[in-house]
C-alpha cells in the first residue's frame, strides 16, 4: 500500500512539472524591441518599433559577419487611437510577438511633446510590459524617422543611443541621461524637467537608413545630442543650449567629470574636473528669496599657455581662480536662461516648500513672479590637484631654446 503510494505521488509530480510548460513562448517567438518611438497626439498616435534580428548579429568564422550585408535591426510603426491600439495592431502585420523587456530607449517626437504626452506617461505606469527605466529622448522632429537611422560603429541604434547619452553622463555632464521614473517624479512636483534632445547633423540624413554607411570611414550625416528640452507637467515648453545645460548642470549636482577652458587674451588654460559637489539653498531675506550656491570642485590642470612658473604656489592659486571663474560664468549663463523662461528647472520651489512650509503656502501662487526676481549668489572653491609635470608651459620651453 506505501509502495502504491509513492508511485502515486511520483507520478503526480512529474504531471505537474509537464504542464508548467504549457503557456510559455519561445524564444524565436519574441520580438524584442531595443527602442521605441511616439508620434501624434492624444486620439491620433503612431507608435513604432525598433527590433532586434538575431541571424544578423551573429559572427561566422575568421570574424567575418555572417550578418554584414543585412541590418541588425528592423522598424516599423503602427497607427491608433490609442497607445494600446497601436501595439495590438502590431500583431496585423508582424508574425511575432513584442517583447519589451529590453527596451531601454524611448524617443517623443517634438510635436508629440508640446502637445502633451500625459497619455504616454499613464501607460508607463499602469503596464507591467513598459519598463519606467527607459531612458527618454526627445527627437528634434518625427520619432520614427530617427529610429530608421543607423548609429556607426554600433549595429543597434537604441544601444548606440544608450551609450551616446551615458558616455555624455560620464564625460562632459552636459545632457545628464533621464529615465522615466525621473522624469515623471519631476514633473508631478513642483520643478520641471529637463529631456535630452537628438537631432540629425548633415546633408544626406537618408544615407543612415543603409547598413552602406557601415562601408564608410567617416560619415556625412549623423545623429547627436543637441539641446535640452524643458517640461512642465506633461508638455514641452522650452529648449536650452550646450551652455545654458551645462550651467543647469551644475545647478542640479550632476557635474560627474567635465572640461572647463579659460580664455583672457593671449591666456588660455583647461581644465578636467574630476569631483564637484554643489549645495543650492534658498534663502529667505524678509519678504523674498535668494538663491546661494556653494561649489566645491576638485580638477587637474590639462594644458596651459601661461609664462608662469607651476611650482609658484601663487600662480597655482590663480590657476583656480580661473577655473573658479568658469565655473561661476557656466553657472550665471545658466540660471539667467531659467529665470528669462521663468522655468524652475532645478527644483528651488521644492527646497523652498520643505524649508519654508508655511511661506510656500502663500507664494506658490505667484511662485513664477519670485522665481524670475530671484537673486543668486554663487561661491567656487577649486582645488588643483595635478598641475601636471611641467613647471613652465610648453610654450615657454620652446622660447627658451
């Protein structure tokens, strides 16, 4: 009877374990989307993706790609009323099913953005299959025209973009990377955010549609980052350059390693900042506000044309000042970009609100008037840490010969 038992319990087992299977996918099933693109505006969107093709991503013999003459990704769009319509309607057209775990970009075309992506932003919250990790872009034109262009050396352009943007991040901090949690955290507050934007660089765009311009070695066309868009709640409503960027940069704490350049006539130095730490604190002074800035930033010294002598620690003490200067200049040509647009980019009204509770209450109203009046008060403290080798300038030494 124990016997009967235990076959009994072995088969009832081993039947569980078979039918676990029955509703699984295969692999060679799946779509996977690398990134994806939104057009159109609430009851007329087009949605399109960009998905990998495994066969052309594999590498033969002698390193030789067996993938070469065909693109390592396909795209395609599909058109509702809906964001959920569009995706449904994928299955009309394409034989596998969309798999989004993988997708790490999103790109909002501009006229998407300024008219308002409050429907793009739900759908990201009420579906498990979107990812609120995705780093979000917004094209300076159509979404879908910049998912069909090929990003050299890379073969997936989502992945390209995705480095493009870190690389930025890590490098020169100028456009710091944004995913879709953050960017929804910013603008339910009471701050906006700020959006990288790409834009196509050349005379012949099209020829990034062809895996041709991998048989290049420099191309004519290519796609970059190219500003800062601004949003308030769930539209676009502004734009910043390189410069105005990188001062809000600053603004914001997210200076990760950048280079500054000092020119003054015939002077010219530059910078690599390797550690920045900057506090912003709003200060009440009787009835209004004033912003006080307090950096702390450590850098090497990279080249310098200066006839100082390096080992003169009043020289090095001025080489910082330089630096300093810069630093407060990118930070001014920042904040005056913000308080022209009246745009709270760097969530001052949020530091307010949690310092000041009961004053927020009576000027959150007309919080855009105060912020435009604000003054601001900026305190650089550079340190040099490597003056380099070189106790004279290159250009001094050449002299002296």
């Amino acid at each position: 009877m124990v016997r009967q038992l235990r076959v009994s319990y072995v088969l009832f087992i081993a039947g569980l374990l078979l039918t676990g299977c029955v509703d699984r996918t295969e692999l060679n099933e799946l779509a996977i989307t690398t990134a994806t693109g939104i057009d159109g505006h609430k009851g007329d969107w087009i949605n399109t993706y960009q998905i990998i093709i495994p066969s052309a991503m594999t590498t033969g013999s002698g390193g030789s790609s067996t993938g070469a003459s065909q693109s390592a990704v396909h795209t395609f769009s599909t058109h509702g009323k809906t964001l959920r319509e569009t995706v449904m309607k994928s299955s009309l057209e394409y034989p596998r099913k969309l798999y989004f775990a993988q997708n790490n970009i999103l790109v909002i075309g501009k006229k998407a953005a300024e008219q308002g992506i409050e429907e793009i932003i739900d759908i990201y919250l009420r579906n498990l299959d979107s990812r609120e990790t995705v780093k979000v872009f917004i094209a300076n034109g159509e979404a879908r025209d910049f998912l069909r262009k090929l990003v050299p050396p890379e073969k997936i352009p989502g992945q390209a973009l995705e480095k493009i943007i870190e690389r930025d991040s890590k490098l020169g901090s100028i456009y710091p990377a944004i995913s879709m949690y953050e960017f929804i955290s910013k603008i339910s507050s009471d701050s906006a955010a700020g959006v990288p934007e790409i834009s196509l660089v050349g005379s012949e765009p099209e020829k990034l549609d062809s895996v041709d311009v991998f048989k290049e070695t420099s191309a004519k066309n290519k796609l970059k980052l190219s500003g800062l868009s601004i949003f308030q709640k769930d539209k676009r409503v502004g734009f910043l350059n390189e410069k105005e960027s990188m001062g809000v940069s600053w603004l914001n704490n997210q200076i990760k390693s950048t280079t500054v350049n000092y020119v003054d006539g015939n002077v010219m130095s530059a910078f690599l900042i390797r550690k920045a730490k900057v506090k912003v604190t709003p200060i009440k002074n009787l009835n209004h506000y004033y912003l006080n800035v307090d950096v702390k930033a450590t850098g090497d010294l990279l080249s310098a044309s200066s006839q100082r002598e390096m080992k003169d620690m009043q020289s090095i003490h001025q080489l910082q000042m330089q630096a300093a200067e810069i630093i407060k200049l990118q930070i001014q040509e920042g904040w005056k970009a913000l308080q022209q647009k009246n745009i709270d980019l760097i969530g001052v009204g949020n530091k307010i609100h949690h310092k000041y509770p009961k004053d927020w209450k009576k000027i959150k109203e007309t919080w855009p008037e105060e912020f435009a009046n604000m003054d601001i008060k900026i305190g650089v403290k550079m340190k040099l840490a490597r003056p380099g080798l070189f106790e004279k300038s290159f250009n001094e030494l050449l002299k002296n010969e």
